[in-house]
C-alpha cells in the first residue's frame, strides 16, 4: 500500500444491504494481478464490507486527496461564476420599447347588389340512352391475357413472399 486515505462516514446515493451510510475508505496498493481473484474472494466472505471496487490506474496517473480535489473544483466552479457574471454585465439589457396605441376607424362596408341569375332551362328533347353493348371474344380474351401478366408478375416479385 504506497497511499491511503480515510474519507469517513458518508451517505449512500441509495441503501445498499439495509444501511443508508458507510466508512469510505481509498488504497492504493501494488499487487500482482493473479493475486486480484484471491483479493476478491476475501473480501467477499467479509460481511461488514458491502461494496468494494478494484481498478487498475493508469502509469502516469498523479494522487490527489479528496481536499485536494475539492480545492480544485471550488476554483473551477468560482472561475465560471466569475465569468457569467461578467458576461451578464456586458450585454446590458435595454427594456423593449412599448407598443403604440393607434386608433383605427371603422369603414362601412359597401355592399354590392346580388346579381340575380335566371334559372336554366332544361332542353325539351329526350336524349336516346343506348343499351351497352357486349364486349367481343377477342377483347375478353385480352382482358384475361392482361390479368394473368399481372399475376405472374405479382407471383414473380422478390420482394413478396407467399
């Protein structure tokens, strides 16, 4: 173990095991990595333990203890601050100019006369409907050659399966 850092009793985001808080506690250690399983395994025989989790950290990663970090963020968060507030100060906000009551007469309205049509007159002469006439053989046997074109080519698609 080359760092460790005692956190303290804190809350959980969510309960784990019926418990609402538990002791944080951080090491950093060097072990060889056939020995993790057998790291895990005791920890999961030990009950007062109820979560833990093993990482491997990059080289050239630099230890920082949570004041540190806490410190680092405060400046990071009062960096930001600074500058919204200078950006709200420079664009200085103009109230909108107020709308202008005009007053609007009212026109009459002009309405024209409805032109009156006269009703059409119906034609006097019958008209001869024409009975329709049956189709020949040749036109119904057409008919029939067009529809089974088209069945084919339904048949014959890719895209429909029957």
């Amino acid at each position: 173990i080359y760092h460790e850092e005692l956190l303290g009793i804190r809350n959980f985001s969510y309960r784990i095991k019926k418990q609402s808080q538990g002791y944080y506690l951080v090491l950093n250690f060097e072990m060889d990595s056939s020995r993790v399983k057998e790291l895990e395994k005791q920890m999961n025989i030990m009950r007062d333990l109820l979560r833990y989790l093993i990482i491997k950290i990059p080289s050239d990663y630099e230890i920082k203890s949570l004041t540190e970090f806490d410190k680092e963020l405060e400046a990071v968060y009062a960096e930001r601050k600074k500058k919204r507030e200078e950006k709200q100060q420079s664009t200085v906000r103009k109230p909108a100019p107020r709308a202008k009551v005009v007053k609007v007469e009212k026109k009459e309205e002009v309405t024209k006369p409805a032109k009156t049509v006269a009703p059409v007159e119906k034609p006097s002469e019958k008209v001869e409907e024409k009975p329709m006439e049956e189709p020949t053989k040749a036109q119904k046997q057409a008919s029939l050659d067009d529809v089974d074109e088209k069945l084919k080519s339904i048949i014959d698609d890719p895209d429909i399966s029957l």
